[in-house]
C-alpha cells in the first residue's frame, strides 16, 4: 500500500525533485491522484531505461568494431615489434662484420620502412572511416529529428530549424574531409563513394522536406499575392508594389523564421554546388555551376500557377500575358535587390544575383507556359491553313507572337542593364536563362517553322522590289562608301536585300544557343543570298541574250547588276567579322570536324569559310561578280580585235617607210576610238575596284593580241615599220593613261618586243648569243629566248 510506504527524507531528495513534488503535489485532491502521477512516473522511466539499453548496444557495437581495429592494429604493432627486435638483433651479431651488417642492414630497411607505412596508411584508413561512420550517423539521426518534428501537429518552428541547421552543418563538414580526401587519397575512392551515398540519401530526404517547410512558410506570409492588385496599373509603381508585397510586410517572428529558411535553403545549394563541383570534376561543370536559386523558385513557381487563371483567357491576346509577367517582374524587382540579395551574401552563396535570378526565372516559367499552351495553337492553326491553302492568318499570328517575345526580351534586359549588373549575352547559358526564345531550344522543329515563315514574309515583299525597275537604276543613299572613297555605285536594290537580312538577323539575335541561331541564318538568310544572286543572273543574262552586250546599255545593265553584287559581298563580310557571325561560323566548322583556322586561311578568298555562317553565299557572290567581270572584258575585246583585225593582217606596212605627220596607224584609229569609247563607258557605270579589274584585263587581252598577231608573226620590220609600230604603242599606252602612270607597264610583251626592235644591229645579235642571261641583262623580262630569237630574225635594217 501507498500508505504503508516510508517516503525517504526530504532532505535526501535534490531541489528539482522537490520543485517537481511541489508543483504536481500542490492541492489535496493532487494528493488523492499520487497513485496516477505514479504510474506515469513509471512509464517515464521505463522509457528511459529502454533508451539507455538501445544507447548501451549501440555503444557496445561501437566498441567491439574498436576493440576489432585495435585487435588489428595490435597484430600490427605486434610485427613491427618482432621485426625491429631481428633488425636489433642481427646489427648486433654484425658488429665485428662491417660486410654483413652492411648487406643484411641496407636489406632490410626498406621492407621495415614499407610496412611501417602500411601500418600508418591502414591507421588512418580506420581513423577515417570511423570518423564517417560517426558524423553519417549524426547526419542521419538529424534528418530523422527534422522528419519526424514535421510528423507532430504542433512541432516548435525555432527547434525545428536548429536541428535543421545541425544537419546542414555536419554535411558540410562531410563534404570538407570529402573533398580532402579526393585530392589527397584518390585510392580511397570507394570509401568515398560510400559516403556519397549515405550523404545522398540524406539529402535526397532532407531538401524535399526543407523545400516543403519553405512552401508552408510562404503561404503563412500571404505569398503569392492577389494577381489583380498586382496587374493593377498605378502611376505610382513604388507605392502599389510594397502594399501588395507580403515580403516587404512581414514583421517580428515570421520575418525571423523566413529568413532562417531561406538561408537554410541557401546553405543546402552551396552544399550541393560543392558537391557536384567536386563529383564532376574533369567534366562539364554547368551543371553544378548554373543551377537555378532554389529560393527565388519557389517564389515564382507559386506566383505563376496563382497568375494562370488569367493566362487561359487570352490565348488569343498574347499581349495581354507579356505585359502582365513584365509588370510582375518589374513591380517585384527591387525586392530582390533589397530585401533578398543581402540573405543570399550572408549564406555565401557565390555568383548569384537575386535581381536576374528574378528575371530569368521569370522568364523562364514564362518560355514554359508559351511551350504548352499557346505555341501548340499556333501550329495547330499552321497545318489547319496548309490545309485549306490559306495561310496568311496564321503567318500574321505566328509573326506577331515573335514580336512580342522579342520585345518583352529587350524590356526584360533592361531591367538587368538598370542595376548595372554586366550580363554576357554571348554566353549560352546567360542567353538561355534571359529570353522567352529559350522555347525553340527544345523544339527545334518549331523554329525550322518559324524560320520558314520569316523567309516566306520576305521573299514576298523582295518580289515587288525585283520586279521594280527603278529599283535597278536608283543608287543606294548614304551607304556607297566603305573603304576609304570607293563608290560601289549600287542600284536600290541591293540595299533592300541588305535591308530585310539584316531584319531577319536581328530578329534571330537573342536566340539563346549558337546552334539554332546558326540554323536560323541557314533556313531564312542564305535563301534570301539565293534569291538576290539568281535576280542579278536573270538580268545579264537578259542583256547577254538580247545584245551579246554589244551596245552600251545591255553593258550598263550588267554593270549595275555587278555593281549590287559587289556591295552585298562587302557588307556580308562586315558583318561576318562580327563576334556574332565569327560565334557561328567556329560552330560550325567544329560540328563538321574541320579546324576554323585551316578553312578561313587555306582556300583563298574565293573559299574564305571563315567569312563565318554566310561563306558560301560569299563565295558565290565572288564567283558571279569574277565571271561578268570576265565577261565585259572578253565584249570589249572581242569588238577590238573585230576593228582591228585588217591593222594586224597588214604585215606590208612594217615594211614601208613611216608618213611624216602621221601619229598612228589608219587602221587602227576606230579600234582604239571603239575601245577608248567602252572603256568610258564602264568606267562611268562600274564601281572603281572593279573597273580597275576590267581595263588590267583588257591591257592583258591587248597585249596579248597584239603581240601574237605582230610581233610573233612572220612579219619583217624595217626601220620605217619600227617607227610607225612604237608611235602606235605610244597612242595605246595613251588610252589607258587615264587610269595608271605608267601603261607600259600593263603591255609587257609588246613593251619589251618594241624595245628589242628599237635595240641597235650589234645589240640585238647579242640576243641571238647571250640566251636568257643576257635578257635579263637588258631588263626583258616578260619573253622567253625563242620569242626573242623570232623578233630579232624579223628586225631588218636598212644601212
């Protein structure tokens, strides 16, 4: 009986006991139910008691696997003992022989070294892995704490995350000895990889769970708030914001408890950064090193599926769901500067800005939310119309959902231009993160479509332009001049292709991913190229059919076409000395497995590769430009040789006596009138580098004819018919006097024939004689000894 039980006395008892006897003792009728706080007083202890038998197997488990690396280490030490006992003893026997000590000594040693430092690494193996075990364990007994407070219906928030923060902190310190270890005992990899995979369950518990917390955390705050007040436009855009911002209104224990959250979720992504940094190292680290702030998230991803309501129903209205993201996201913004930055710097949380982690996940649910539901549509709408043969709507839909993309992109970047954050929109990753046009990175089919409708809008507006012939005949204004004072003399034309590939390059820009871009400029510039090379054929191939171009308008017309060619190849490659044609073009001859720099050095100009995406329409446009370069050439000179066909068959007159007052041949007075008259003509319609290549290659067609048709035929040349030929040259080389100082030099073989014509009797015979050495001798250089030979077996002298 409870009765007949000698309490102790009061004096034995410790003053908690006391306290606690007081407290649950107080009243009579707490007297009555001693019987009752008995009982539980009993259950308590038994609880406890089976607590510490669990803790005393544990313990013991404990000690037996020490007393079994003990057990180890003393067999060890055991050896080492024994083996240094036979290296005492031999040395000592060994002490009158030098030889022997000598041999077996030196021996030994490094057998004795060796395995002592087999002892030592197996220490610290054991060490180490006891360490783990222990710090695991911690770990995980943490984990288990914060899932099941979680478990309780009113667990306490501040216990809840310190023992959250206990977990954190001991994963860190295993990451530590983890990444230690990797650098300085890679042949431990097992043991690391055993960690890993304990850590890893861990954590594959304990984010879910802290992501969760967060989540409820966030609605407490009243977060997201209400989208109508949001997309409400006021004129004072601070004021509206902080009013309907839960985050700027949060006070006393919530704020504490969200920002002990947010750091927490900040401590577990460096952890995870750290990690896959070290696990993938030697590998493609953007994985690790690019991941979304898990924080800003979870705030954006509750925000959009409260703002989807309103996306559903405009479908239709795309401009409507643009301009309510941006206005969120501009109205939030400062927020994050603020309010969140300085968390995220207190977490040490490197290379994140919570400003463009704002935007570009923004953006990003954005891109999400155009790819499920407002693109899928789209093409349905597309493939309706090719159906129907009408696909002039839904052209217009597609084209006018670009735009909206293109411009919310350069209103989002200037929200990052204004913090004065330098974003690298080079970078594919950067690029990716900062664009709605990251959509067309998972459906690259969706952009070979896009590509082809921007193409299709194109050709036709270039349609009316090609079929305009004013459009031939107009120059280009304001954009002749390139290269110090050339004048490409360009028709319109050319400007107006220039104009909508430029268009279309702009509109591929913020494309995020080199390739697709590089894709884009394929599928909807090089056509363009096509269409603007294949225009210019069609017209001198016009002017060749209707004229052969033997009068001076079909040559104009040619030249103008020449003339547009020449621009669009010097523009193109302008353009491709841009990083952003450069980007491509490396791409390119990467995917192709050919080296950059062999293709843009090895082939020349006519097969620059390195012009970057556009070097093939380059080429091209080189090759035509070259080949009616040729061709005007080729006119000009078949008509005078034509004209002066009778001058060269009339061999008698080299023969004959010169006229006194006659400076040039009759013969040959309407060839050089044809030829000076064509040669102004093209000089006033072709564009100088051209031209400059037209009369050298017609200098080198004359010379040529000349010389094969005079001075390497049969004909004999007297004194007078010397006289008369040199005053011939002389009014030839006038003719081309216009365009350089020295014609001559344009001439080489009629130069050095007349020269060797001119030569005295006993000089020339010397020819005969001398061979190639004396012809170098007396600067010819351009003839060859039998050709020099021929000319001096015709020269005759009168005395």
């Amino acid at each position: 009986m409870i009765s007949e039980m000698i309490l102790p006395p009061a004096s034995s008892l410790s003053p908690s006991v006391i306290s606690y006897l007081d407290t649950k003792l107080h009243t009579k009728h707490d007297q009555e139910a001693s019987s009752s706080l008995l009982l539980e007083l009993e259950s308590e202890c038994n609880d406890l008691d089976k607590t510490l038998s669990d803790l005393n197997r544990i313990l013991e488990s404990h000690l037996f696997s020490y007393a079994s690396f003990s057990s180890q280490f003393a067999t060890l030490l055991t050896s080492v003992s024994a083996n240094l006992s036979d290296l005492h003893y031999s040395t000592a026997l060994s002490a009158g022989d030098s030889t022997l000590s000598d041999g077996t000594g030196r021996s030994e040693l490094p057998a004795l070294a060796k395995e002592v430092a087999r002892v030592e690494a197996v220490r610290v193996y054991a060490e180490t892995a006891l360490k783990f075990d222990t710090l695991v364990g911690d770990i995980e007994d943490a984990v288990s704490s914060v899932v099941n407070r979680n478990l309780r219906k009113h667990p306490s928030s501040r216990n809840l995350e310190d023992v959250r923060l206990i977990a954190i902190k001991a994963l860190k310190q295993a990451e530590d000895i983890l990444a230690w270890l990797t650098e300085e005992r890679p042949q431990w990899a097992r043991l690391v990889l055993a960690v890993d995979h304990r850590v890893d369950r861990a954590l594959a518990t304990l984010r879910p769970q802290a992501i969760a917390d967060h989540r409820s955390l966030l609605v407490s705050l009243g977060w997201p708030p209400s989208i109508s007040s949001s997309s409400t436009i006021d004129t004072d855009k601070k004021n509206s914001a902080a009013i309907s911002n839960p985050l700027f209104s949060m006070q006393g224990e919530l704020k504490s408890q969200y920002c002990e959250s947010f750091l927490a979720l900040c401590s577990l992504q460096e952890l995870q950064i750290q990690r896959k940094s070290r696990q993938l190292e030697g590998h493609n680290l953007e994985v690790a090193l690019c991941q979304p702030l898990w924080t800003i998230e979870e705030l954006v991803n509750s925000l959009f599926i409260a703002s989807q309501r309103h996306f559903s129903k405009w479908v239709d209205k795309p401009e409507f769901i643009f301009a309510l993201v941006y206005k969120i996201t501009r109205d939030y913004v400062d927020t994050m500067d603020d309010l969140l930055q300085p968390l995220v710097d207190e977490a040490m949380l490197l290379g994140y800005s919570c400003r463009e982690e704002w935007i570009s996940a923004m953006v990003s649910s954005l891109s999400t939310y155009l790819a499920k539901e407002i693109f899928p549509v789209y093409v349905g709408q597309l493939e309706e119309d090719v159906v129907t043969g009408i696909q002039s709507q839904a052209r217009i839909s597609w084209l006018n959902l670009i735009d909206l993309m293109i411009s919310f992109d350069k209103r989002v970047h200037s929200l990052i231009v204004q913090s004065g954050i330098l974003v690298s929109l080079q970078e594919d990753g950067n690029m990716q993160k900062l664009t709605s046009l990251q959509v067309f990175c998972d459906r690259p089919d969706w952009l070979e479509l896009w590509a082809e409708i921007e193409l299709n809008e194109v050709l036709d507006k270039l349609k009316l332009e090609v079929e305009d012939e004013r459009g031939w005949s107009m120059d280009v204004q304001g954009a002749a001049v390139l290269f110090g004072a050339e004048e490409y003399k360009s028709p319109a034309i050319s400007g107006a292709f220039l104009d909508r590939l430029s268009s279309l390059i702009d509109r591929c820009w913020s494309i995020p991913r080199i390739s697709l871009r590089s894709r884009f400029v394929r599928v909807a510039g090089a056509p363009v190229i096509h269409k603007f090379l294949d225009s210019v054929s069609l017209r001198c191939q016009e002017a060749e059919g209707l004229t052969a171009l033997t009068d001076d308008a079909a040559l104009i017309k040619v030249t103008r076409s020449v003339n547009a060619v020449r621009y669009l190849e010097t523009v193109l490659k302008e353009w491709c000395e841009d990083v952003f044609f450069l980007e491509m073009g490396l791409k390119q001859a990467e995917s192709s497995g050919i080296s950059f720099a062999e293709n843009s050095f090895n082939e020349g100009s006519m097969g620059d590769i390195g012009c970057g995406i556009l070097g093939e329409e380059i080429r091209k446009l080189e090759e035509f430009r070259v080949e009616w370069i040729e061709m005007l050439s080729t006119v000009v000179l078949r008509g005078f040789d034509a004209r002066c066909r009778d001058y060269i068959k009339n061999r008698k007159q080299w023969q004959e006596r010169s006229e006194e007052g006659l400076v040039v041949s009759r013969l040959l007075v309407d060839a050089l009138d044809y030829l000076q008259g064509k040669v102004s003509v093209l000089e006033g319609s072709l564009n100088k580098m051209d031209f400059v290549g037209v009369w050298r290659s017609l200098a080198s067609g004359v010379d040529k004819l000349i010389f094969s048709g005079i001075l390497f035929s049969n004909a004999k040349f007297y004194d007078g018919g010397t006289e008369r030929f040199g005053n011939d040259l002389t009014v030839l080389f006038g003719v081309f006097g216009a365009w350089c100082l020295r014609p001559e030099g344009f001439f080489p073989k009629i130069s050095e024939g007349l020269r060797l014509l001119k030569m005295e009797k006993n000089q020339l015979q010397g020819s005969l004689a001398g061979g190639e050495v004396w012809l170098k001798e007396n600067g010819i250089r351009h003839l060859s000894v039998a050709e020099a030979e021929k000319i001096a077996k015709n020269r005759v002298y009168n005395g």
